[in-house]
C-alpha cells in the first residue's frame, strides 16, 4: 500500500519499482500506522548526491525526432522533479527507480569537463551543436554547488565549440559572462522551459523548479544581451495547460524570444504509473479527464514510442494543438527566428590554441 499524505516539494508521490530488478518493495500499511504513532517519515527524501566517474560524456543522439545530434548531461537524476520528465525512466539504467530516486538521487559526473574536452579533441570529432541538457537540466540545483556547467562551458569557449543549452532555472544568468563571450562567435542557444503561467500550476507539476517570473525574466535577460533564446512550451497536457499555448507564445514572445517549440505529453514507460498516482493526489477532480484526454492524443494509450508522433500527438486534440501553436508563430514569431550555429571555427582551435598559420 502507498501512503496518501502528498509529499510536498516533490514531484513523484511513490518510489515505485525498478523493471531491472528482480525484487520491488511496498510499504504496509502497518509500517505506515508506526511511522505515523512515532511521528517519522516512512522514507528520508532528502537529496542524496553520489560522485560519479564516467568513462565518456558525449551522446550521440540516435532519434530521429529530437531535433540534436548530440547531448551532455552533467548530472543523472533531476531534483526539479518535474512529474511529466521523459528522463524518469533512465534513472533505472543506474539502479534507482523513475520515481522519488529520480529526483532525490542525483549522480553528479565530476570529470566531465575533462571528459568533454579529451571527445573534442579527438582526431575523429566534427564539429556539431552538443546539447546541454538533452536529458535532466544542466542548471538544477546541484549545479549551483557543482558549477560543472560552467566547466563544461568554458571548455566550449576554449575550443570555439557551438554549445545548445536546455534548462528552466534562472541560475543560468550566473554564466552570463560566458554566455556572451560564445554568443560573440556565434557558438550559443539557449531554449528556456516555460510550461505554464501560474505559479500554482507550476508547484504541482515542477516543484523545485524557478519561478515562472524568473523564467521570463531569465528569457529577457538573456535576450537583451543578444544571445538567442527558444521557448520551450512542453508538454503540452491536455486538461492542465493546453488552454495556455497563446498567452505563453505571447508572454515569451515580450521577453525576445526569437521562436517557440512544443511537444505533447507522453508517459512512457514507468512515468504512466508515476503521473497517474500523482495526478490522482494532486488534481483528483480531474485525473480521468485528463489521463482520457492524453490517451486520446496517442491512440489510445498513455505510452507512445512512434518516431514521428509520439512528440505531437494524433487525433482531433492534437490537431487542435498543432493548429494553435501555428497561429501563435505567425501572431508572434513572423518576423523572428533562431539562428543556426557557428561551428566553422573549431578546426582552427582544436589543439586548444589558435593556429595563425595553416
């Protein structure tokens, strides 16, 4: 039996099971009764980080509709904690579950910048936008502790190596200074993360994640300084924020963000039992309006791993989607859009020195 006291501050509400592991735990409900007569948690949810050392860092990115080549995390685990997080499920590759072990066992890859500059240097290696962030964010909290980004940022700078960055969190402006100096040669894009305008929303669904002010404020800053930004309006969930696609084209379309993109919600694998759970503590009078509607998106079913469509969606929801996000690009973005990267100087730089003469 799982408890039903909602764990504030997380995303995920149950550990739950590792499909790897040949046994699975469950709390009873005359373990929950002691904890409750004792007055203690039944589990300590407080973020746990391990030192990991990888032997690479660089991952070619084999699916085809993802829109990178290659990505970088510095961490493993996302203490955000974001419910709808398509990364819950690679956590049990490492031993831990999708649920609470995702975002309070957070695997911190100290030798990273070395790593990454040892790939860059590789006779074999051309060139290619690296996204930072293809999996858990790159600026979460360990980051401000860590500054692994920022390692792995100045080893970009040094190789004049175009660097894409993903996040929702406004630590990001504390590497401003790096930021402008790649955004000089045109080495930089960040795609800022903004799911939704309300900040009762965004607890529930991103718990430790910035403040949507922040996140807006972060998009303008950023802007402002002429580095290009992507908003990042994903998921969309029917039934929580699909009614938002125009007001959010329109707030980070203020803030000078040069293009938009969005994705619908899809909860495979063991993130189909984590949201369900979830949702049916966090929004119980609209649960089954909402898992019907996202089931309704993908044939019928919460999990959906077609290439092509398991991003956007099918039937009559999705096309609604799809048809408000383009009125929102031509009533916002017609006059913008986000340029390509820079990546016809890194042959120059490749031994870590300029070479004046060839």
């Amino acid at each position: 039996m799982q408890s039903k006291k909602r764990i504030r501050g997380r995303g995920a509400q149950l550990k739950g099971d590792n499909k790897f592991e040949a046994f699975s735990e469950e709390e009873l409900d005359s373990f929950l009764e002691y904890c409750r007569q004792e007055g203690e948690e039944p589990r300590n949810n407080q973020t746990q980080y391990t030192r990991v050392f990888p032997k690479s860092f660089i991952n070619k990115v084999s699916s085809p509709d993802v829109g990178m080549e290659f990505s970088a995390n510095p961490y493993q685990g996302c203490e955000h904690g974001c419910i709808y997080c398509y990364a819950r499920n690679s956590h049990e590759y490492w031993g831990y579950t999708a649920g609470l072990d995702f975002e309070t066992r957070i695997l911190v890859k100290e030798n990273a910048p070395e790593l990454l500059e040892r790939e860059l240097r590789r006779k074999s290696w051309k060139a290619a936008p690296v996204v930072l962030s293809g999996n858990t964010d790159c600026y979460q909290p360990a980051e401000k502790h860590y500054k692994i980004t920022r390692a792995c940022l100045e080893v970009f700078l040094k190789y004049r190596h175009p660097v894409g960055i993903i996040t929702k969190n406004a630590l990001i402006l504390r590497d401003l200074d790096l930021l402008k100096k790649l955004n000089e040669q045109g080495l930089v894009g960040v795609h800022v993360s903004v799911t939704t305008l309300s900040e009762n929303t965004r607890r529930l669904l991103e718990p430790r994640t910035a403040s949507i002010a922040k996140r807006l404020k972060t998009i303008k800053v950023l802007s402002s300084a002429g580095i290009p930004v992507n908003a990042m309006l994903a998921p969309i969930i029917p039934g929580i924020n699909i009614h938002e696609i125009m007001p959010l084209a329109k707030a980070v379309s203020e803030q000078g963000a040069l293009s938009f993109g969005f994705t619908v919600v899809r909860l495979n694998g063991a993130i189909g039992q984590i949201f369900t759970d979830w949702i049916q503590k966090a929004m119980p009078l609209k649960a089954e309006k909402v898992l019907g509607q996202i089931r309704a998106c993908h044939g019928g079913s919460l999990n959906d791993s077609r290439f092509g469509l398991r991003n956007k969606g099918e039937g009559e929801l999705a096309d609604q989607i799809r048809q408000l996000a383009t009125v929102a690009r031509k009533r916002y973005f017609s006059d913008r859009s986000f340029p390509s990267l820079n990546c016809s100087l890194f042959e120059r730089y490749r031994s870590g020195q300029y070479k004046l003469f060839n």
